[in-house]
C-alpha cells in the first residue's frame, strides 16, 4: 500500500486522516502523530487537498485539513481503514480468540469511516462453540485501549446461515453496508 502511495511516511499520514475522518488536523499536528517531516507533510496535504483527497479550512490564519467526505472516495477510505489502528488492534485480538472464528468483519460507523470519538466498533464474528459473553471479554481489552468499546455480534455458522435465509433485518443492513474485512468471507457463508 505504501508503494501505491508514494512511500511509507505518505502512507501514514494519508492512512492517519481518514482512520480518524471526523477529525481535522494542523500540519504540524499531523505530521508528529504519522511521524512525518513537518515540510513534507504540508506539501502533501496541500496537494491533496487540491486533488480532492482532503477537505481544508483555514482557522486564525491556519490551514486545518481532514477526509474528505466526498462519497466517490469511499473506496479509498475502506482501504485505508482496512489498515486502521481498530482493525489492527481487532484483528490481533481475533488471532489470539481460542474458539475457532469462520469469520469477522467490523461493520457501522467505523467501517463507513464515519465513527466519531463517541462511537462503538461494532464487531460480527461467527464463530461455533462459544459465548457471547466470552467473546466480549476477549475484546474488552481492545476497546480499553481504543477508548471505545467493542461491541462483539455474535453467530454460529448455522445461525448466520438461517438469519440470511430468513432476510433478517439486521443481517440483510449489515450485509449491504460497508465493512472491514478480518478474517474469512462475510457474504460467502451461507
């Protein structure tokens, strides 16, 4: 992703806007938080503030950037959140789960790039010969060290299966909504 991008440090800094979309930064602000040169991060931001990539606003003589919210770019901002701090921190959780996992996604806010400082991440998981309480548990720590909570959904195999089957409400928004992806296929089991 970095080579696509123009090299590790853009990565970050384009990675560290739309992981925190609702969030508008300083260069300067930006640049300590990505561990990027403060020169070379206000060229960038310049640029893609002028290509369409981030929305800027000046404040007391400071130009201040965030996401843009342009719908056409939800593509790159799902890609960029699939690499996100959450899903990072939710994967490896998921990896140490000792039950077996067919598969996990975050869905709602945090996956559509529209989570704010207040909101859950919301988690599916399917997964056989477990609990839902356990499971909230396992991913308790993570919501301790996002300061937000992890919100575990949880569905056997056979229950996701009879859900779709149903057109359940719920597994039918989820369905059509963006996700991260984090282990296995979401919409391949049926």
């Amino acid at each position: 992703m970095s080579e696509l991008l123009g090299g590790a440090s853009r990565y970050q800094a384009l990675r560290r806007l739309y992981e925190n979309p609702e969030r508008r930064f300083r260069v300067r602000e930006l640049a300590s938080e990505a561990g990027v040169d403060p020169g070379n991060a206000s060229r960038w931001l310049r640029r893609w503030a002028e290509v369409g990539l981030l929305d800027a606003s000046t404040e007391r003589g400071q130009t201040i950037y965030s996401a843009s919210s342009d719908p056409a770019l939800q593509s790159l901002r799902t890609l960029l959140q699939q690499d996100s701090e959450t899903a990072r921190l939710v994967r490896e959780a998921l990896e140490r789960f000792e039950d077996p996992v067919a598969a996990a996604a975050i869905f709602g806010s945090t996956a559509r790039g529209e989570a704010s400082a207040s909101s859950d991440v919301d988690l599916l998981m399917i997964a056989d010969g477990t609990s839902r309480l356990k499971a909230q548990a396992h991913f308790k720590n993570v919501g301790r060290q996002l300061a937000r909570p992890v919100n575990v959904l949880l569905y056997t195999p056979n229950e996701w299966r009879k859900a779709r089957e149903a057109g359940d409400t719920l597994v039918r928004d989820i369905l059509s909504q963006d996700l991260i992806a984090l282990k296995g296929d979401i919409h391949a089991l049926a």
